[in-house]
C-alpha cells in the first residue's frame, strides 16, 4: 500500500490537539504522486505536533526509553523491531524496540534511546533523526517508559549485540491498524491488551508483537498514517494522547500510594 498525501498548512500546531482535524485533513487530502522525502516530511510534521516535550519530567520513578526507528521503503511506511535474547533475564525471547533503562551518564530520555540502540542494533546515533517523544508508559515493573520516535535510513543494515538481540525484522507501520493477525484481551483499568502475528517472508519467521509495544506501533501508525484502527481500541480515537495522559496520571498516583 503506497501512500501519497500532502497536509494543509491549517494542521493544529499545538502539542495534544485533539486527533480528528489532523485524521480528516490526512483523509480528505488530495492523493498525489509524491517520492518518499515528501511522505516523511508530512509524517514528521504530523507527529511534532504531539511532542510532550519536558512535560513528564518531574515524575519520580525509574526511566527508560524505547526508540521507535521508522523509514520509508517502496513509498511506504515501515518500523523496525528487535527480538530479545534468550541469554537476558527478563522477557526472553519477546519483541521490543530498542531500548532499556536510563544511565547515569544519560542527559536525557533520547539519550538513553540513542544509546540503548546503539548498543543493542549497531545504530549510530549522527544516523537517527529524532521526530518527538510521546506520552510515557509504565510497565508492568513500575518503569516509566518514554517512547522516541525517529527516522532511520532505509539503508541501515542492524548488528544485533547477541547478548541482548536474537533477531532484528521489519513490518509496514500499517500492519498495525488491520484487524487481521490482530487479536486483544482485557485488563487493568478498562485496557486492552492487543496481539500481533507477523510473518516475516525473508527470516521465515513468525513474530508476536503485544503489550507495550504493539500499544506504541498502534498509536504511531494511526497517527502517522492518519487512518482508524479497523480493531476496538481502548483510548479516545479523536485524542489518544488524552487518554494516555489520563491513565499515565492514574497510574502513577497509585504507585504513590
């Protein structure tokens, strides 16, 4: 599926706008024949929009930060994902971003998601076009975890860390928005926990993308791509990012308790 759009200027500028103006200038553009620059300039400015910026900044519990890495191939938008390995003590064997938790020597929430990349994937930081950060996320351990969102060069061959990477693949963002290979169950607090098969033509390879990671892949993906999830989803489809604040905020003043 090849996308070609260009976003009246009108987009809203303001970090949060709610999403249905941005969807339905994305939608009721005029499709056009554009190369890929055009496609990602259009995709960064949509995204910029929603940087949080220092907005969580204050919240007093452990960080860590996920790199969302996002190239264009064939006119088409594509995310890279990682495989834990097998070797780590923790969610062996599950797909991630890079990432990891925040160091000492780490300025802040993109240093740590440059690093961890690069010493997971081989990725050079001078190589990574950061776009914005999102709304965090606390895991299941408690960690307030802050996804990065990025272009790399289609060209990027990954060096896995074998220590720490089993596998390295790539999907069309858009795999994240159909309802095939999608499955869901709920839990805490009235949310959905969606599930992803992936079937990977050229490591033959089936992967599994659920949790924290398949959640961040459907938010980029709707808001990037600017088209609905055909799946029941568990936040507001016109201000995602309101009802990821709304629950980030709950969730943390229980932690507190």
């Amino acid at each position: 599926m090849a996308l070609h759009w260009e976003v009246d200027s009108s987009t809203p500028k303001r970090q949060g706008a709610p999403l249905r103006k941005v969807v339905e200038q994305l939608r009721d553009a005029r499709w056009r024949c554009s190369g890929s620059s055009s496609i990602k300039e259009n995709v960064k400015h949509v995204l910029k929009t929603h940087d949080v910026g220092n907005k969580y900044s204050d919240l007093t519990l452990p960080r860590a930060s996920v790199l969302v890495p996002l190239f264009i191939k064939n006119e088409e938008l594509h995310v890279l994902l990682t495989v834990r390995s097998m070797k780590l003590h923790s969610s062996r064997g599950e797909v991630c971003f890079p990432g990891g938790k925040q160091d000492m020597k780490d300025r802040n929430d993109i240093d740590t998601a440059l690093r961890e990349a690069q010493e997971e994937i081989g990725l050079p930081p001078d190589q990574v076009e950061v776009v914005c950060k999102l709304v965090p996320i606390i895991n299941k351990d408690g960690i307030l975890v802050t996804p990065v969102v990025a272009f790399i060069e289609e060209t990027f061959q990954p060096q896995p860390n074998a220590d720490e990477v089993s596998d390295v693949f790539v999907l069309p963002l858009y795999h994240f928005l159909k309802s095939e290979e999608h499955s869901s169950t709920p839990y805490d607090m009235s949310m959905l926990i969606h599930f992803f098969t992936f079937k990977d033509r050229h490591l033959h390879k089936s992967f599994t993308i659920w949790g924290l990671t398949a959640q961040v892949c459907i938010i980029v993906a709707y808001v990037a791509l600017g088209q609905k999830p055909l799946f029941k989803v568990d936040f507001d489809i016109d201000d995602p990012f309101a009802s990821m604040d709304k629950y980030l905020m709950a969730k943390y003043a229980t932690s507190k308790l």
